[in-house]
C-alpha cells in the first residue's frame, strides 16, 4: 500500500481533532504517516498526542527554526521529507497556515495542490464546494505527489486510539526558507466555551441581535456550546471576527447549529450548511435560512432564546 502524509496539526483551534480528520480522510489512500513538526526538545511529546485515528507512524522532525522563521521552515522541512519518502499524497488543515504551507511544498516539490477539499477519495480526487457552497467540484492531480488541503469538520473522523511508530529525522533547515524572522507572536486568549471549530453545538447571532448577544450568549452556555455570529454582526463590532462563520468566516459542521436572528445569506451557508441538525430562530418566516432548517421558529429571538434558556435548564435540573 502507498503511504500517505499529513501534517500534525497543532496550530488550529482543534488540532487533535482536525488531525484525526486528516488521519481519516488519508487512510483511504494509504498508510498514514503523521509529521510533527516541533520545536527542539518538544518532539516526543507532540508525538504522543498524535495517537487517535488511522496514524501507521510518527516522523517527528525537532528544529528550533520552526519557531524563529515558521511556514517557510516548516514547508522547507516538508519538502525534504517529501522529496525522500515520495509519498502518495500530503493531506493539511485548510486554514490559513496550513495553506500557506502546502502552497509553498507544492511549488517545492513540483506537485500539484488542491486547496479546500470537503471530501477526499482513495484515488486523490477531492471535493470542493465553491461559489459560496452553492457548486461542487471534483478534481484530481496528475503529479506523483499531491498536495491537499483539506477543510476542518468536513471529514468523520475516526476516533479508535493508534500506537503508531515512532521516528526522528534530523533535518537541516535551507538557508532560503530564514528570510524572515518571527520576533514575537502572542497565543490566542483561550475563554471558557468550546472553541468554535470543534464545539459539537454552536448557536450564532446575526444582525437580528441589533448588538445585544446576551440572550445568545446565555443559550450558549446553558448547552455547553460556543458561539458564532454572521458578518452583518461582527462588522458591526458586536462580536469578534474569530467567531465569524461563513465563507470569509469559520467552517462549522457540528451535531446542532442554533442560528438566531441571521437571515441564511449564501456565505453564511457556506460556513454552517453540513450541521447535523440545524434550527432558526427568526421572526421573518420568510427568511432564506428556514429552506434549510430541520427545526424553525418563528418570532422574536429576544422572547425565544430566554424561555428555550429556561427550558434547557429546568430539564437539566
Ligand atoms: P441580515 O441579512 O440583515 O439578517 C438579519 C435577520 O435577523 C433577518 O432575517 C431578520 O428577519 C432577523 N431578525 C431581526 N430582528 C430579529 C429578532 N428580534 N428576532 C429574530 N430575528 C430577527 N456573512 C456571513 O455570515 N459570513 C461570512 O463569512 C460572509 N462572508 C461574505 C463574503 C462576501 C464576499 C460577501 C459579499 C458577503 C459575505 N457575508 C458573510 C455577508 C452576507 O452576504 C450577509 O450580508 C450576512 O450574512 C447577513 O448577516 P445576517 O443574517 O446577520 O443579517
């Protein structure tokens, strides 16, 4: 069977589970080998945690470079490993860094890239939804590697535990991936709900809070669920743009999307449309949302979202 990279995925939001989704989505196409990329000393265990999914083996590479000249380091060291092991394919998360990343090793390598796959076959071809969602692509590379990224929550992923294999390779970084330096770089302040991209409920605000994310905030926490919020209400300033859904936002795809005061715009869609199960809340019933709603309801978020708060909460006690 080929043999199938992904690279470990430690710099989204819900790394652990986006790189079970990798795992998942490259089994299909071969044996699946992890790379963790690690800061020096740090290698063995970020290595440990690379342990769900259909991980055959672990190539952890150290290198303090990683830190001090990121993506082009990181992409450099790919390469490397790329070009000795001539893998299949390189599956890697499709946010921004992990684009920038297989961006830079599809040009290293000479390999073709796909950006933003949904679903990916046992023969390389891969799914893409573009247009805001609303038209399905099918592509495949034809170079012996392929380089895919691949959208977080877009694949089940399996969550049976692994014990992979585990090796070091020591590499050198090239000089022409130091051009620049990282001087300094501040972790994302973490708050007490799920983060977005994982939470397996999410309910989101839109321009029908009119700046007031109180009652939605409260439903939230009563579920255990993080919150999101349409553009219209983090333009607004109401809500910070990291929780913004929607093709210029975060993909979601959880159990349950409660969608209160938000219209169903195509790029809002685009961002939540493969929810399990999806409910507005909306007092216009001809809004565009309820074409995809399993559950609607129809009237004031600011009368619903309380008593469906206290609702939640009386059954709970
Ligand atoms: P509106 O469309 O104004 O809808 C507000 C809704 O609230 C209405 O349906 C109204 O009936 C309802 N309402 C009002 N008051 C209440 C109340 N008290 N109780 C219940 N319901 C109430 N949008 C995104 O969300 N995410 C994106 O990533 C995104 N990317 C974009 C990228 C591009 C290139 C473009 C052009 C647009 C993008 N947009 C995105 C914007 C998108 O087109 C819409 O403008 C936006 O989604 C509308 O947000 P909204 O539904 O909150 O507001």
């Amino acid at each position: 069977m080929s043999r199938t990279f992904i690279l470990a995925d430690f710099y989204a939001e819900a790394s652990t589970k986006t790189t079970s989704e990798l795992a998942t989505a490259a089994a299909r196409i071969g044996d699946v080998t992890a790379i963790v990329l690690a800061p020096a000393g740090k290698g063995a265990a970020m290595a440990a945690t690379v342990n769900v999914g259909p991980v055959a083996s672990v190539i952890v590479v150290e290198s303090a470079d990683f830190a001090t000249h990121g993506v082009p380091a990181m992409a450099d060291a790919l390469a490397q490993l790329t070009t000795t092991h001539s893998p299949t394919a390189v599956l890697i998360a499709s946010h921004a860094m992990g684009k920038e990343i297989a961006g830079r090793l599809a040009v290293a390598t000479n390999s073709g890239i796909i950006t933003d796959a949904v679903d990916v076959a046992a023969d390389r071809s891969c799914t893409q939804l573009v247009f805001g969602g609303s038209t399905t692509v099918h592509s495949a590379v034809n170079t012996s590697t392929a380089v895919i990224t691949v959208r977080p929550n877009s694949v089940e992923a399996s969550t049976a535990a692994s014990t992979p294999a585990v090796e070091t390779a020591a590499i050198t970084i090239a000089d022409h991936a130091k051009g620049a330096t990282i001087t300094s770089s501040q972790p994302p302040v973490k708050g007490g709900r799920p983060e977005l991209t994982e939470a397996n409920i999410v309910v989101s605000g839109g321009r029908g809070t009119d700046g007031n994310f109180a009652p939605v905030e409260a439903f939230a926490d009563e579920l255990g669920a993080a919150v999101g919020a349409s553009r219209a209400a983090t333009d607004a300033g109401w809500y910070p743009h990291s929780h913004q859904v929607g093709q210029t936002g975060k993909t979601v795809s959880p159990q349950l999307y409660v969608a209160c005061g938000i219209s169903g715009a195509i790029q809002h869609r685009a961002g939540m449309q493969t929810s399990k199960t999806i409910v507005v809340v909306n007092k216009d019933p001809e809004a565009p949302l309820f074409e995809i709603a399993d559950f609607g309801v129809i009237g004031d978020l600011f009368a619903v979202l309380p008593q469906a708060t206290q609702g939640v909460h009386s059954r709970k006690s």
